[in-house]
C-alpha cells in the first residue's frame, strides 16, 4: 500500500483513506504514529480507544505483557484543531501491538509501515533527498522562489558549519549554545529571544525570516565557519570564540547597512506574514518560472546546460534560453525534464502566482 501524503500537514499521512497522525523524535530519529490512529485503521473500530483499553488488558492477562511499556505520550492534533496528549509508539512498538490485533489489513500495513518508517533515515543518510523535500515542502507552503533559493543556500551553509564544530569537538547542547551566541552576536537575541520577536513558539526561526535576515545569518554562520577551519580551535572556549568572531562580521555588516537604509534587519515579521509579501500588487506572473527552478534543480541534480541539451535533443544555446524563461517548453519537452530531474509536474513548472492550475492549463493550451 502505497503511501499518500496530506499536502496541508506532514505530520499526518494516510493509509488507504484513513488518516495517521505521527512525530518526528530529532533526538532519537525517528517516527512516533499514533496508537488509536493504527487500531481504527486496522480494526475499522467506532471506538478504537475503548478497543485500545481492553487490547492492554488482554494482552497483560495473557501473556504478561504490558503493551503501555513501548509507548509513550506526546500531544497530537486532533480534529477540533487543539492538541491533546494521546499514546504513541515507534516503529517497532507498532509492530508488536500489530501482533496482538486479528486484521487481514496487519501484512500490508507492516508493508507500508515499514517504507513510511525509514523515509526520514533516508533523508538524513542522502541530503539530496532531503533538499528536494524541502525544495517540494517550501512551495506547498507558499514561499517565493527567491525565498526558497536563499533557504536552501542557508542550509548547505549550516551543515558546512555544524561539520566544521564536529571536527573541532563539539558537542551534544554545545551545537546549540554556540547556536546562540552567533544569534546573540549579529542579532542582538537568542534564539529564544529572537523567536518570541516574531512571536513564534515551536516553529523553526529560520522558516520565519525574511530574505535579509538569512543572509546576515548565512554571513555569520560562513564566517564562524571559515574562522573555524582557520583557527583549529580544539576546547569549546574556543569554538565560543570562533563563533564571536563569525557574529561580528555578520553584525558589523548588519550595522552599516541599516545606517545606509534606515530601515532594521532584524524583523518581527513571521512565516504567515512574509509569504502574504512575496507577490508585489500589480505584478503577478501567470507564466511558469522556468529562470529559478529547473536551472536550480539542474544544479542540484548536478548535471551541466550540455547534458541537459543533449537530452532535451537541442542546442545548448536553446537550453540556456529555456532556464533564462526566454523559450517556452512544448509538452514532450516537460515529460522529458520531469523524468531527467526526477520531479512532479507541479514542482517542475512551479508559477509565481498562488494560481498554479489555472496557470498549468493556460500553458498547455
């Protein structure tokens, strides 16, 4: 069983047509599913917690087991919008209280679970695939395409970094406190600090910068990088240098271009209030923004203008004309692209306008 994932939350994906709920463990790394969720979807049970409840107390009777032992709470969305603890269980747990429950549905569930379940780990071990997650996650989301260019630049730039404190003997809370003092140094906050700005709780600051902010921070995490590489520095007293040092060249640079502008880098705008920014009024494009995306997904996939020419069987002057938006692709040229760069439809042809099917249709016609 194939699995479908719902475009409006990842943190819900669905088996056959039922929903499940589940959380990703950074510490840990791994996938927590619901418990209730995974009894409705293989029992068809109108009271899957009172199924649940007595799954517990049959399983213990019998066997001595308690089922509650390879769980543990975390709060879920439920459908009325609030959270609400709820049980959940990893991979494995799940598999054993598979075990305990009569379902004809038990084989291809297992089957399923198992592909959802490595899906993250497969993303960690291959970044390439997580940038392209992240690539598909921002568009859903709405971001502009130059937005996304600098988000995805910026992670490339944190992994070089957080490499960088590996090497030189960083560790555990250490990644977070030198973290910190970067923020603490350009920007003047925490990140604690920095979130509670833009009022944020639990979402990623980074998500909720706007394009000036991600590059003093890109400048900042770069330079506490390279000072880094640079000065070998082997106690965290001296990472904690290092890192000082990297904010400064980020705050320095913050400094005189605010006294240039007039107007302050560091933002209270969040996510929501960014995306709403990212289409001036009067100028919405409804052709498919061929510049931005697919020479980016070119380059990720690391394959030259030549290749792809060659590919697509024609020039490479005519190549370098399509990713410039300067020539429009015929339909067979779309299905060609898709397979060489191994995307969607929707993530080749990406528009600037929040009106993709409109746009898609007006192209093909």
């Amino acid at each position: 069983m194939a699995e479908k994932k719902n475009p409006k939350d990842k943190t819900v994906i669905v088996f056959g047509e039922m929903n499940i709920r589940r959380e990703w463990d950074d510490e840990n790394e791994k996938w927590w599913f619901s418990v209730v969720d995974v009894i409705k979807v293989l029992t068809d049970s109108a009271k899957p917690r009172d199924y649940w409840y007595r799954l517990k107390v049959r399983v213990e009777e019998e066997s001595g087991f308690q089922l509650s032992t390879i769980c543990r709470q975390l709060k879920l969305l439920s459908p009325n919008g609030k959270k609400y603890e709820a049980d959940v269980s990893d991979q494995e747990g799940i598999l054993r209280i598979i075990q305990s429950i009569p379902s004809k549905k038990a084989e291809p569930f297992k089957r399923w679970l198992a592909q959802v379940g490595s899906e993250r780990l497969d993303q960690i071990a291959d970044p390439e695939k997580s940038i392209q997650q992240a690539l598909a996650d921002y568009r859903r989301l709405g971001y502009s395409e130059d937005w996304i260019n600098q988000r995805l630049k910026s992670i490339e730039i944190r992994k070089d970094l957080t490499d960088a404190w590996g090497k030189h003997g960083v560790s555990g809370q250490q990644y977070a406190s030198l973290t910190d003092i970067i923020y603490k140094t350009w920007a003047g906050k925490t990140a604690k600090e920095y979130k509670a700005h833009k009022g944020l709780k639990k979402e990623n600051l980074r998500d909720n910068m706007t394009n000036g902010e991600l590059l003093m921070n890109m400048l900042a995490e770069y330079s506490t990088t390279s000072i880094t590489n640079s000065k070998n520095p082997q106690t965290y007293q001296e990472n904690k240098n290092c890192a000082v040092e990297g904010g400064n060249v980020a705050k320095t640079a913050r400094e005189q271009l605010e006294a240039k502008t007039g107007e302050k880098i560091v933002s209270e705008l969040n996510a929501s209030e960014i995306r709403r920014q990212k289409i001036p009024e009067g100028k919405i494009d409804d052709k498919p923004n061929y510049k931005n995306n697919i020479a980016m997904l070119r380059r990720m996939r690391g394959f030259s203008q030549v290749y792809m020419a060659e590919k697509l069987g024609v020039a490479r002057q005519t190549y370098i004309n399509i990713e410039k938006g300067l020539k429009e692709l015929t339909l067979s040229q779309v299905e060609i692209l898709k397979e060489v760069l191994g995307v969607s439809f929707d993530d080749l042809l990406a528009t600037t306008s929040d009106s993709k099917e409109f746009n898609y249709k007006k192209f093909l016609e």
